[in-house]
C-alpha cells in the first residue's frame, strides 16, 4: 500500500480507513475508506512495514529516505511519537482540526483503550532535544518529553499550581538589627521563632530567649507585614538584598512573600541549590519535620535548558521532594511545578 504527500499530509486510499483509522487510530477518514495521515504517522507506518512507500514529487519513498525528507525537530518528535505507540497508546499530531487547543503541543496521548473518536485525553507532548531551550511560559498541563543525544528520552510532567490564600495570622512585633547579611533581633518574642517559624537562634535551635537571626528575605517581609522595626524601615533591608543578590532578591522576596501568605513556610533551599525548601505544615520549630517542595524563584521569561529541568527535578525526588519554579510577576509569582513522569 502507498500513500501520496500532498498540502503537508499523506493521503492514502484503498481499505486505509479500516486498516489505520477505524482499527489503530492512525490519521482522519477522508470520503469513503481514504484516510489523511500526518507526516509522523507516515514515518511510523512506513517503519513498521504497514505503508510500501510515500509518493513525494513523483518520487516512491522508503522509510529512510522520507526520513531524510523532513525539517528539523521532526526526528525527535519520531522518537517519542514511536515511543508511545510502543507502550501501547494511540495518539493525535496536533493539528488544527484534529485536536482542542493545539498550539504549543506536539501529541495528544488518549488513554489506552481510547482513540481519536473518543472525547479522553491522559497527556498533552510537547517535544523538544536535550539541546533546544524551551520557554518557562510554554510549560504547564503539557508533558515535556526530553530526547537525549542517543534518542532515550525523559518525561517530565509540568503542572501550573495555584496557592491557597490562608490570611495567615500576623507575627508578633520585633526590634531588629541590620547586620551584614542579616538582621539580629537580641530580645525576641519568643513565638517568632516557636509559633511562627521565623529565623534561627543564634547559639542554636534548643535555646530558648536566645537572640534570633533573620535572613535578609525574611526580616524584609517581616519589616513589610509591620512586625519587625528596623533603622532605615524595609528599605534597608531591600537595599541590602540588592546589594547582594541584584534582581534576584526582589524575585525571592516576591516568592518568599506569596509562600507566607499562602500558610507556607518557606527556609532556605541553599543546602539543595534551590531558593527555598517549603514546609506546608509544622507542628514544632524544633522538628521542621519534611519539607514537600524545593522552590527555584526565576524571571518571568526564563528560558529552560532541558539539561537543567533533569537536574532540578532529579535532585529534588531524590530528597523526596517535588520541584516548584516560581515565575516572577509584578503582583505574585506564577508557579510551576515539575515532576518524572512514566507514561
């Protein structure tokens, strides 16, 4: 059996509705048994045998040389298209047309068992090389699908997480001291620390009455909430963050911010090379307990190197962690997390 290209798709004749179509949810029907197939449709079928050829510009094509014929990125999405019919799905190019909400996907995965003609879909691909950068802004409810250089890939589930607002209650009031890279209250109330979590004794977790160290992040929040008086108000303290960090203090305090006003408690993610590790619930100051998320806060147009997506979210399950990205928006960061996944 031959298909023919035409107008970017292949059309095929003969009993192709209920050889591809009706029976493997190959492509759409056409009139009578005709089915159009996308280009990676073609490939596979061309690779499996179930198509002799394709007929483009008059020339009979094999698997190898309709291949060869293809623009770039089309070989990884070959990959992962051939991948998933592997493990036993049926899946839609997405085209305008074919699928809902096409644009910035390369797949819809329906769930096994179902097909094209039903109204069900387990994930959404967008495939990319481990060499070519993908935007910040084009992940979220997609299933990126990473090919390596020796065509193995990795699939990372990327979800937009949306914060409670818990109207969290106010800390107690402080006096605080601007010092280097910290402020130091000398006399804190105790449930600063205790009750709401805020900053680390200064000769350590057990001692009680013990003057509190705050990081910059936190005594800026602190100052900006009205619980921590400092000389110079916040603005010594952002001065300060600046200094140090640039434009990345501004996006961790946005983060830092958003995480409290959710209930969250966010500390440092330092020792995990992240922003902030985050604990949604503690019961004792003295046993943090297990923090759920790792927190990376990034600009809002933060461009993703594959490479870098794997060893974010590699390290945070291998602390049994989920890897959360804040994207910095003038008001509250938009967050996106990123997870393994095994279709």
């Amino acid at each position: 059996m031959k298909g023919h290209a035409r107008d970017g798709l292949v059309h095929v004749g003969g009993d192709a509705r209920q050889r591809f179509y009706d029976s493997r949810g190959y492509g759409r029907p056409r009139e009578g048994d005709d089915v159009v197939l996308a280009p990676v449709e073609a490939a596979h079928l061309l690779f499996r045998g179930d198509l002799d050829a394709v007929e483009v510009e008059g020339r009979d094509c094999g698997f190898a040389d309709y291949l060869a014929r293809q623009g770039p990125g089309f070989g990884a999405r070959f990959v992962v298209y051939a991948d998933l019919r592997d493990r036993g799905f049926y899946l839609s190019p997405a085209r305008d047309g074919w699928v809902a909400d096409s644009e910035g996907i390369d797949f819809v995965v329906y769930p096994r068992g179902d097909g094209p003609w039903d109204d069900t879909e387990a994930y959404r691909i967008r495939t990319v090389s481990e060499r070519a950068d993908v935007a910040a802004g084009a992940l979220g409810d997609v299933t990126l699908a990473v090919v390596d250089e020796e065509s193995d890939i990795t699939y990372f589930e990327t979800e937009r997480l949306a914060l409670p607002d818990d109207a969290p209650e106010t800390p107690p009031t402080a006096d605080g001291v601007l010092l280097d890279d910290r402020v130091v209250v000398w006399e804190p109330p105790e449930r600063l620390h205790h009750a709401f979590f805020y900053g680390q004794p200064l000769t350590g977790r057990a001692a009680e009455h013990a003057p509190l160290q705050l990081s910059l992040v936190e005594a800026a929040h602190l100052a900006a909430v009205g619980a921590l008086s400092v000389e110079g108000g916040v603005e010594a303290v952002v001065a300060h963050g600046r200094d140090a960090e640039g434009d990345r203090f501004d996006r961790r305090l946005r983060a830092y911010r958003a995480l409290r006003d959710a209930g969250y408690t966010p500390k440092t993610g330092f020792k995990f090379g992240a922003d902030f590790r985050v604990y949604h619930d503690i019961e004792d100051a003295d046993n943090l307990g297990h923090s759920p998320w790792l927190v990376r806060a990034l600009p809002a147009d933060h461009t993703f190197s594959p490479r870098d997506v794997a060893l974010d979210v590699r390290l945070a399950h291998g602390v049994r962690k989920r890897m959360v990205f804040a994207l910095d928006a003038q008001d509250s960061p938009d967050w996106l997390a990123v997870s393994r996944l095994t279709p």
